[in-house]
C-alpha cells in the first residue's frame, strides 16, 4: 500500500498547487478585469458629460444642475446583492490652462491649478487623460479613478472635463466575487478529491486486499477470498487468484497425503510381513496365535490411519467453512460422551459435563462434534485407571471456551508444544493402547482455526492433562 499513499501524496500535492495557481490567478486577474470595465464605462460617462458641456457651453451652470439634480435622486439598485442607492460618479471642468471651473465631489476645489494632474494635461494635449491617486497614500483601498475627456468648441480644445470614481465604491463587488470564486473553487476542488478518493477506494483497496490475501497463501494460512466489492476487473483477479490457491493447495495436500501415507504404513506393514514370514515356520499354537492377534492389531492400525489421515486432509483443503448453521452446542458435547462412553467403560474412566442447560453457536456442527470426539478420545487414553474425564463449557461475552481435562501424569512442555503438529504423537507410561498416530490434535487444531478459535493444551496445575479450544462470540464466519 506504499505505493498508494506516494501517489495520493502526489496526486494531493499536484492538485493543491494547481488550484492554489488557478485561485491566486482568478483573484489577481479579478481585480484588474473589474477596474478595466469601471473604467470603460467611466470612458462612455466623460465623453457623454463632455458632449453637454458643449451644447451647454454659454450655461456654466448646466453641469452642476445635472450632478446637484442627479445626487437628490431616490433610487434602488441591486448590484451583485449589494443595494446602490446614490450616485458614486463626480467630475470636474477644467479650462485650457488647467483651472478648475467645476468640481461636482469637492466644490473647494474651484479655482485651483490641475494642470500637472496626468488627466488633465493629456486631455487638453488631444490624448487619452487618465489617472489613479490615492486619497490616502497609507491607504491602498483610497485610489480615486480619473478620466478626462476634451470639450470642443469651433474645433479646438477649450477644456476639459474629467470624471473620477473611488475605488470603495466597486471594492465590495471584487470582495463579494472573490468569495464566490474561492467557494467555488474549494467545492470544486473538493468534488475532484472525493472523485479521486472514490476512484483509488474503487481499485487500490481491493488490490491492497487481494495483496494481503496472495501473502496469506505464500505463509500457508487459512483464509477466505476477500469480498472486493462488484468492479468486474478486481473480482476477475481474486478470482483467479482462489483458484490458484484452490489448484496448489491441492497439489500440496495430495503430495504431502501420499508422503505421510507411506511413511505411517512402512512400520505396522513391515510388523505385518515379519508375522506372515513367521507363521510359514513351524511353531507352538500359543506363538501362532500372538503372531496372527499382531497382525490383526497392525492391520486395524492402518484402517485407523488411513481413516484419520483422509479427515484430516479434508478439513485441511478447506480454506473456510463452507457450510455452517446454528446448533445447540451443550446437546452436542452430550452426543459425543454419549459415543465415547463404550471407549470410557472399556478403560475404567468416568466421563463426567459440566456445562449451562443450552448455549446456542453458528459453525458446523459434525466438524465440531468430530473435534469433541477427539479431544474426549485423547483425554480417555491418557487418563489412569477409575479415574475421570471432566469436560467443562463456559462462556463470556466474547468467548465460548470448551475444556477437556484428564487425571493423567499430564504433559511436558517440550510436548505441549509440538501436540498439534501432524504425526506427533506422546507416549505416556499410563497410556493403555497403542502409540497413537498424531492426527487427532492436529485434526482438532484445523477444526478450530475454521471457526476462527485457538486451541491450547498444557499440564493443569492440580494435575492431569488439559486440552482448552476458544470460539469467539459471535463466530465470524464466512458462508
């Protein structure tokens, strides 16, 4: 998944620069876009007055009627949800030598010499009179807009007349837009990453899931095919990849079945061909009769072995519980010391439960009436004479946790850890039968990690063996 976070690290990276260059662009380029049409139509407004100071050139009162008549006017209008409600547009009149005539925003202004003002020395020149100047010259915010315009009387120019703006009038429309633009922006710029979120959820986690599930195949564990959601190309590749698990688990439990299978049946068949050479001789009845009762023993061995090694390697092959129901645990440990008992009576033992009257569980229950058996069975071989078998079931709030406890000489350590491993088998000095074949723990062991439990076995501290299997609650469990 290093890889994933690098390109969302620079995917990240990439996308925040980028809006960071649109937004520092669109706010920079706003700004100048806005002044640039307040002053074309501060061009039109000096041109238009320019044109009446003309007509109206004998009357030098005519532009300060249109500016005194037009403040006093009640009006409305909103501007981009900012209400405008008088007139923010003034002027000046100036003669050929620079003298103000007029002045609509500051009537003081009268008389004084603006000759060296830019607007006004271009205008009366015939050029194109333009100016900004601070109010306040702290005040980045107070540039007032100047645009003269040349007032024409017999064809020569006899003044000028210049039309200004404060910039604090169109400051909140670049304000209110600026806002709307890095709203915009960040919502945009929030719906790509979600996109993008979505995008790598779609197809990065399932190829982090199905990374994780290959490595559980290289390690050997039981695992399920991981649910990666309905996006054809992913499923197509967990697909293929359980098949490939299906295809050499199989291979490894058929090779590793037949090199077990012929390893086990190399001594009770060589036991066998050693009595059956024997009996060809000439010997006493009594000698006969151990010698065919040997063979008998031998044969019912590999049965057993046989038997055991085909259930084990089929709960091996299974990668999940492919069949799981709910069933009443307490009645089935009843069912399995009810089978065992014959094995019980005929070793002197007692199988004694202790368990509540009913305890519901999901899982499969012939898998895990087997597991009992077997755990009971063990318990049985390795217990001393009139003695007990104590099978105890308790639960908690997570856990549902089933001990199997012998009265025997209990077991080493140096075997407590190997008691799983497939054909380990101890042997006990109490122990009445035969060495047993190492199938019965292991087979337990898988039964359990099917569920998703743990299986534990050690001494117990007041004697005696003690075999613990624990389940959680609620198995979590794939059908």
């Amino acid at each position: 998944m290093r890889l994933t976070r690098v390109v969302l690290f620079f995917v990240a990276l990439i996308m925040g620069l980028g809006f960071y260059r649109l937004v520092d662009y669109l706010l920079e380029d706003l700004e100048f876009q806005t002044f640039q049409a307040t002053e074309e139509s501060m061009v039109d407004s000096a041109q238009l007055l320019a044109a009446l100071v003309e007509v109206k050139w004998d009357d030098p009162m005519a532009l300060e009627t249109v500016f005194t008549d037009a403040k006093e006017r009640k009006f409305e209008a909103l501007i981009f949800q900012k209400m405008k409600t008088e007139v923010g547009l003034n002027a000046y009149l100036a003669d050929t030598r620079g003298i103000v005539l007029f002045d609509s925003g500051n009537p003081k202004n009268a008389g004084k010499d603006f000759l060296k003002w830019r607007d006004v020395k271009k205008t009366l020149r015939g050029e194109y009179g333009t100016r900004s100047t601070r109010a306040d010259e702290n005040d980045p915010d107070s540039s007032v807009m100047f645009i003269g315009a040349p007032i024409f009387q017999n064809g020569e120019i006899v003044g000028c007349l210049s039309v200004y703006k404060s910039q604090q009038d169109v400051i909140p429309f670049v304000k209110a837009r600026r806002q709307q633009i890095i709203h915009s922006v960040v919502l945009i710029g929030l719906g790509i990453l979600a996109l993008i979120t979505a995008v790598f959820v779609w197809l990065f986690r399932p190829i982090g899931q199905l990374t994780a599930y290959a490595r559980s195949i290289a390690r050997g564990e039981r695992r399920s095919k991981p649910n990666v959601g309905i996006g054809r190309e992913v499923n197509t590749l967990a697909n293929a990849l359980h098949d490939m698990r299906k295809s050499l688990e199989g291979r490894e439990h058929a090779d590793q079945y037949i090199q077990n299978l012929t390893h086990e049946l190399k001594s009770p068949l060589a036991a066998i061909q050693g009595a059956a050479e024997l009996l060809n001789e000439d010997m006493p009845a009594k000698d006969r009769a151990h010698f065919l009762e040997n063979i008998r023993n031998q044969t019912a061995r590999c049965e057993r072995l046989t038997h055991r090694l085909l259930e084990l390697s089929a709960v091996e092959a299974l990668s999940h519980l492919e069949v799981s129901h709910e069933f009443d645990f307490v009645a089935r440990c009843n069912q399995s010391i009810e089978q065992l008992k014959p094995l019980a009576e005929s070793h002197q033992v007692q199988l004694v439960a202790t368990h509540p009257n009913r305890q519901p569980y999901r899982g499969n229950e012939l898998l895990m009436g087997s597991a009992i058996n077997h755990l009971l069975e063990n318990a049985v071989q390795f217990s001393s004479e009139n003695a007990e078998v104590a099978l105890t079931l308790t639960t908690t709030a997570k856990e549902l946790i089933i001990s199997v406890r012998d009265h025997g000489p209990g077991i080493p350590d140096f075997a407590s850890e190997r008691a799983f491993e497939r054909f380990y088998s101890y042997r006990s000095e109490l122990q009445n039968s035969n060495k047993g074949n190492g199938l019965g723990l292991a087979f337990v062991k898988e039964v359990t990690e099917l569920h998703h439990g743990t299986a534990e076995i050690a001494t117990h501290p007041e004697g005696g063996t003690e075999a613990r299997l624990r389940f959680p609650i609620p198995a979590k469990l794939y059908t």
